[in-house]
C-alpha cells in the first residue's frame, strides 16, 4: 500500500491476490506557511467480535493532520482502534476510511 500523488489529493491502492484494486483518496493536509502534505497511515481494529450495523471494521486509513505546536506533520497516538472509534486520534484525524467486512446472510 504506498501514496501516489494524483493532483490535489492522494490515492491509496489495495491489491488482492487476484489484481482487485480500488482508489482511496485524500485531501492534501496544508501547514499555515502553505506546505502541502499527502501523507497517510493505517490503524488495525482490535478484533473484539462487535460490529457496527452488521459491519465489522479492520482497518482505518486516515490523513496526517499539522500539529501547530510542533510545526510537523503527524500521525500519532492510538495503535489500536475500538469499534467505538472514542480513541484521542479521532479528534485529530481530518480525513479517514474504515475499510472492513460486510456480513450477510
């Protein structure tokens, strides 16, 4: 999974073994001097066996945010997500997916 810049925004790829891929993409993140910042990362889900109106999610992709007292990029805190998403990164996180798995029957 890696960033490909596609103008104003970024596109994230995911590739099964089959060659099944679908774009994902966010907003570049701007500093107040202008920078522009396209980074994004990953968050798994614990697996807690709830779900969220039949869906389980796995992972959540979200966008760096500019943290202005250290004048950085960044993408820190949780290294776990809840299926109850009350973790401190949520309040920061500007863009985010949560990529899971549909169950039905």
């Amino acid at each position: 999974m890696g960033p490909e810049e596609k103008g104003k925004k970024v596109g994230v790829y995911f590739d099964d073994n089959s060659g099944l891929s679908f774009p994902i993409t966010f907003e570049g993140q701007t500093s107040p001097d202008g920078e522009v910042n396209y980074s994004c990362e990953s968050r798994p889900f614990k697996l807690e066996g709830k779900m969220i109106d039949g869906f389980y999610p796995l992972v959540l992709l979200g966008s760096y945010w500019y943290d202005a007292g250290s004048k950085v990029f960044r993408f820190c805190g949780s290294t776990e997500m809840t299926s109850e998403l009350k973790e401190d990164i949520m309040k920061r996180i500007p863009e985010y997916f949560i990529i899971g798995v549909k169950i039905e029957r």
